[in-house]
C-alpha cells in the first residue's frame, strides 16, 4: 500500500478544494508539524533531561507552569512568527493577541493553540498534547480584536497533535477528519486513520465526577443517567487525549460550568473551538452549557472559557434531554 504522508494529503486536499490557493496554508501546516515534531522529541526523552517539573512560575491562567509547558510554547511562537504566513497569534500561555510582521509584508492567517494540553499530566508520563486553530483573513484585514477573535464556525482549519505512546496528529479543513501516525523510523506523519467518523453511540462516560457537587442539578441528573445507565467511566484529564479517545470509540465527554469555574474551564478559542471543529465535521455534537452549539460563540477576549460538551450524536442529545 502507498503510504501517504501529511503534507501530501494537505496539498490533495488544497488542488480539491481550494486549487487557486497560494501554498501559504500549506507552509503554515510544514511549520506546525515541524514544531510537533521538536515537541515530541522534547516530551518522549522527559525523563532523561533537565524537563521535567515547573519553572517556578504562573502563567496568565494562574496555574503553575511546567518547564515542558515553557519549551513547548517558546518553539510555537518562534516558528509561528518566523514561517512567514502568520500575522497574529494566540497562546493558552501569552497574555495577548501577539501581532506578527509589519503591515505591509504579512501573511493571512490567524493561529491560537494550547502549546502542552495536559500539563498536570506531564511528570507522570501520562499523554498530553498540542492543539490548534487557524483562521484565515484577507490582506487588508486590519488586525483589530473583532476582526481577529472570530466564532468557531468560521475556523479555515484545526487540529491537534497527541503525544501519546505514539504520537498523532488529526486535523480538518472542513472536510472530513484524518488521523496521521508520527513513524519515528522515517520521520513523518503518514495516514493511519482516514476520514475519521464518530460512532453515533458510545459506552463510555467522561467528566471530573470529583467536582459532582459544584455542578448544577441538571449536570448532576445527566451523569447520573450515564454513571446508571451501563456506561464506564473514563477521565484522563488531558483534554486532547479524552478528545481522541472519544472521537475513536465514541461516548461522552462533559466538562460544565460550576460553582467554581462559572463560565467553565475550558479555553474557547484554542481548546473547545479546535476540538469542537473536529468533533461536528466527524458527525458528532459539541455544546456549551446552554446547549448552543460551541462553534457559534462569539469570544469576548482571546482566553474566554466555556462550558464543554461533546461526543457521539445520540450520547449528548441524552445528556441534554435532561436539561428540556
Ligand atoms: P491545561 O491546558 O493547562 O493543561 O488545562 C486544561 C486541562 C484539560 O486538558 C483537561 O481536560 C482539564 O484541564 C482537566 O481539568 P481538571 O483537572 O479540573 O479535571
Ligand atoms: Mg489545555
């Protein structure tokens, strides 16, 4: 069977889709995978050099910040700004938008990510991972925060890469979901699960069940339907590995609002815009807390939070049931 690599499935996607396009999306994706690739290489000899544990410091969320979270962030931004295609960045880790290049001389494309999703996972070897979303503006966009902090819905693509026992990268355009597996033997991402479909119904059930108390009555009745109703449990507390877990055997994942977290705690523009992107377009629902679909939120600063809902068709319209 011929192999197919990463690159050559995003160009085949670009002459199908989009044939006039000019390679700068095709550069842009280069630049990501190559920093995945520096990631990965980072994140599997962990235990082996100076990486592992914090920095000392906080970060913009108040959390503390891991050396690997640190490492992982400083290869994004330096290959984001230096590939020639990006005029605006976001970081889970950067207070503000960062701007890229001089007006004049500056590629069309937005990019948020969360360079190390999973950070309080990183010192047990636990899989973590590295999540994206690019949109795309015209060449005299002028770079403001409406202009830039744009719904979900009008993502040009998203993805993430998961540094797991092996690592992956799954990404979309808008058509379809494909799965790529790093092979370490030659370097590169080659196809190895093609046109990613969700399962319509799943048996397992997702959520921090420890934060039970703080959730509302509602949230707190549809797990109770789940937790009864047959399902098992499954939590790894790396959003990007829950993601995929789901996305693969299908079931449910929910991360509400509660009397701590009130606007939830996941990050819209580079946690739960990415993954739901993903999520619709391999046939599966993803939902904020009022049961809107996450995609239509219009984010107020670049680390506004949501409510998170996900999973197989018929898993989350049960959870929702309650809620009518
Ligand atoms: P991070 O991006 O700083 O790692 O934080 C987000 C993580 C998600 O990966 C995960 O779904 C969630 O936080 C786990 O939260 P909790 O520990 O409250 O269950
Ligand atoms: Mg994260």
């Amino acid at each position: 069977m011929a192999e197919i690599s990463v690159i050559e499935h995003i160009h085949s996607m670009q002459l199908k889709w989009s044939p006039t396009a000019t390679g700068q999306f095709t550069s842009l994706l280069h630049d990501l995978i190559l920093s995945a690739k520096i990631i990965s290489r980072s994140v599997t000899k962990a235990g082996l050099v100076d990486i592992l544990g914090g920095t000392g410091n906080i970060n913009v969320q108040g959390e503390q910040v891991q050396k690997l979270d640190d490492f992982a962030n400083s290869v994004m931004i330096y290959r984001m700004k230096n590939c020639g295609v990006v005029c605006a960045l976001g970081s889970e880790e950067e207070e503000e938008l960062v701007v890229v290049g001089s007006p004049k001389e500056r590629g069309n494309y937005v990019i948020f990510f969360d360079p190390l999703d999973g950070s309080s996972n990183i010192d047990a070897n636990v899989s973590i991972g590295t999540i994206f979303s690019i949109y795309r503006v015209e060449d005299d966009t002028e770079l403001t925060k409406e202009n830039v902090l744009r719904k979900g819905a009008e993502q040009a693509a998203a993805g993430y890469f998961l540094y797991g026992p092996s690592t992956i990268m799954v990404y979309s355009t808008g058509h379809g979901v494909y799965g790529f597996t790093l092979d370490p033997s030659v370097g590169e991402f080659l196809l190895s699960h093609d046109n990613i479909k969700i399962p319509e119904n799943g048996k397992y059930f997702s959520a921090n069940l420890a934060n039970y108390g703080k959730w509302s009555e509602q949230d707190q009745k549809a797990a109770d339907s789940f937790v009864q109703g047959g399902y098992s449990l499954r939590y790894v507390g790396s959003l990007v590995a829950d993601f995929h877990r789901t996305l693969l055997y299908g079931g449910i994942f929910s991360y509400p609002a509660d009397s701590k977290n009130a606007k939830g705690k996941l990050r819209l523009l580079y946690e739960a815009n990415p993954l739901s992107f993903l999520m619709e377009q391999a046939g599966g629902l993803a939902l904020n807390g009022s049961g809107d679909r996450v995609l239509e939120i219009v984010p107020e600063h670049i680390h506004t939070r949501t409510a998170f809902l996900f999973g197989s068709k018929n898993d989350v319209e049960k959870y929702r049931s309650v809620f009518e």
